[in-house]
C-alpha cells in the first residue's frame, strides 16, 4: 500500500507532441479554414489532390496559432504553391 502513495517522487516533464499529433483547437481558432477544405473535399469527392489550396491555408493557420509545429511549407509538400517560389511559376 506503501508504493500507492508515491506521488512525490517522480515529477512530471511535459514534451511537444510526436510529429503527426495535433492539439485539439479547442477555440476554433482555424475552424473556418477546416471547414473551407472539407467543403472542398465534399465537392470533389474527396480527391485531396483538388484542395491543396485549401489545405495549405489550413495548416498555415495551424502553425500561426500554434497548434502544431512549424514546418518548411516545402517539406510539407506545398513547395510549388509558394508565393514567388520560382517553381510556382511557368516558363513562357
């Protein structure tokens, strides 16, 4: 009965989330992004490939508000959606 009360000698260290583990947005704080892509997924049946717009706003604004931890938009896979990223252009 002893080892039942032991609280005290182990302390509790608190780490991030592994990669791929999201907190909760328990304030909505991206729930109008959220629901942006899962319209759009609705609309085109659920072919991700179609809502990639939608789906980089919505981990931006993940990452923004700290909700998950912030990564290259590259290694995300959005490399080509980038603003003035010289792959996002076409040669013409």
């Amino acid at each position: 009965m002893s080892t039942a009360m032991n609280f005290g000698s182990k302390s509790f260290q608190p780490r991030p989330p592994d990669k791929g583990s999201f907190p909760l947005d328990h304030f909505g704080e991206c729930k109008s992004f959220k629901e942006k892509f899962m319209k759009c997924l609705r609309d085109n049946k659920f072919e991700n490939a179609l809502c990639r717009k939608e789906s980089k706003a919505y981990l931006e604004c993940r990452m923004e508000r700290q909700l998950m931890a912030q990564e290259p938009l590259e290694k995300l896979g959005f490399g080509d959606l980038i603003d003035g990223k010289p792959e996002a252009k076409t040669n013409s």
